[in-house]
C-alpha cells in the first residue's frame, strides 16, 4: 500500500524552507551560468537582463587566449596526485592509531586538526620562502607538496575513523593464521577499509581541486591551475565579468559533475563515526 503523505502545517514549513534553502544555494551557480553567455555589455547592465541572445564567444576567448586546457591539465596533475600521495601517507598513520594504540594518539589527532584552524596566510611566507629557495615556485611538484600538507590532517582523521569501524578481532584472526604484516594490510584492511579510502580520496580531490590560496600565490602561468586562469581576467582595467563567468564555469563544471556522481561516497566520508 502506498504510504499517503500529510500536509501538516509543520511539513509544509520544512518543505518551504528547503526549497528556500535549495534556491539560495543554486542561485550564484544559476547567475554564473547566465552571465557566462552574455556579452560584456550585457553582463554589467543595469537592471540584469534574464532574457538575451546567448552566445558561446566567452568560451572560445578563454580557450583560445588563456589555453585552458593547459590550466585544467595542470589542475588534474596536481589534484590527482596530491590526493594519490596523501593516502599513502594518511593510511599508514591511521591505521597505526587505530589498530596500535598509544597514550597521546588523541593528542596527535587534536594537534593534527589543529593545523587547520590557523590561516594560510599565517604560513604563506615560509613556505614561500622555502619554495624559493627549492626551485619549486610555479612547478607542479611544489603545489603536490603542499595540497598533500593541507589535506593531511583531514585524511588521517576520516581514515582513522574508517578504521576504527572494522572489528580488530579480524586482524587478530588473520595474525594467529600467520598473516605477516604487508598480508594483513593488503588482503583483509585495504578490502575491508576501501569504503573509507574511496570517500577520503574523493573528498580531497575536490578539495585540492577547488584551492585557490596556494595556487594563486606559489604558481603563475607555468604551474598554474584553473583557480589561475580564473583569477587572469581580474585586472586593474576592472572585471571582465562575462569572460570571468565562462572560465569559472570551465573550471568548475568537472568537478562538479564528479561530485554529483561520487556524492553517496563523499557523504558517507564526511559521515564516519558520527553514528555509532
């Protein structure tokens, strides 16, 4: 039998305000995708205008000017394999934590999280300098360095908390039956914990995706990423706020796209542990 719904006051009240809720979030998104096919002129006039010609020739600008292909490329490279390196650091860290524990494990934990509480600006001109002086400024390798720094607090806690979902009994089973170590973690946590690992390696692909802070200040034309290309159509000329709309819209349509087909996995990444 079909489940009949009631239109309480109090339902309906939650069903407008999602759809509050929906429309704030989904309108930048909507504006962005219509100025992206407006001409310049029609981009800043005044009132807005909600009914023109669009056109596609801020696309083709933008690829054609600021090759955006090289930009997204450099946004992949970078994304993918900072993502790739951060959990075979975070893994191992997690797993000593969760599976051998020790009296200041909390103390790491909290002091790892910590790190993400202090801006980045605050450690800019450090590692600044240091990328200076490693010949790493504008270079692929040094943005990988330090997205893999940035997200590594976060991969070791949603790791650690996936880990800690798997019964220890179950590594202890696979000891006494002579399992060494690589054995253990290969054959029974990594199948057992690839929930976890898909969820946090999806979860900081979007996040190195979408830095801007540390691509801006350490990369240039060379090294840049889509965070880069967006910033170039800022000038002291002013915005180009159609040209600025298509390449965000660029930069932000794969991820996007990934995000909506990857969201059970992402939820469930930032939902470990909360429900015991």
């Amino acid at each position: 039998m079909a489940r009949q719904t009631t239109f309480t006051p109090a339902y309906i009240v939650r069903t407008v305000a999602a759809w509050l809720v929906a429309l704030l979030l989904f309108f930048p998104l909507g504006w962005l995708l219509l100025t992206a096919f407006k001409t310049e002129l029609q981009a800043i006039a005044i009132p807005p205008q909600l009914f023109f010609t669009p056109t596609l020739e801020n696309f083709h600008e933008v690829q054609e000017r600021s090759d955006y292909v090289h930009y997204a490329w450099n946004s992949v490279i970078t994304s993918v394999v900072s993502t790739l390196l951060g959990l075979a650091i975070a893994a191992p860290a997690a797993y000593a934590m969760a599976f051998h524990k020790g009296k200041r494990d909390k103390d790491i934990l909290m002091w790892m999280l910590s790190t993400k509480m202090m801006p980045a600006v605050g450690a800019l001109v450090p590692i600044y300098v240091l990328a200076q002086k490693s010949a790493l400024l504008d270079t692929r390798l040094g943005l990988i360095i330090v997205f893999t720094l940035s997200n590594l607090p976060i991969m070791v806690w949603m790791l650690y908390s996936s880990f800690k979902e798997i019964p220890n009994e179950i590594l202890e089973a696979a000891r006494m039956d002579g399992a060494t170590l690589w054995q253990e973690a290969v054959k029974v946590l990594l199948p057992l914990g690839m929930g976890g690992l898909a969820s946090t390696g999806l979860l900081c692909l979007v996040l190195s995706w979408n830095e801007a802070f540390w691509a801006l200040n350490l990369s240039s034309a060379k090294a840049g990423t889509l965070a880069t290309l967006i910033a170039s159509y800022s000038s002291p000329e002013g915005l180009f706020w159609a040209k600025l709309s298509a390449a965000s819209l660029m930069a932000i349509a794969p991820i996007v796209v990934f995000g909506w087909f990857s969201q059970k996995q992402l939820v469930q990444g930032l939902t470990f542990g909360a429900v015991k």
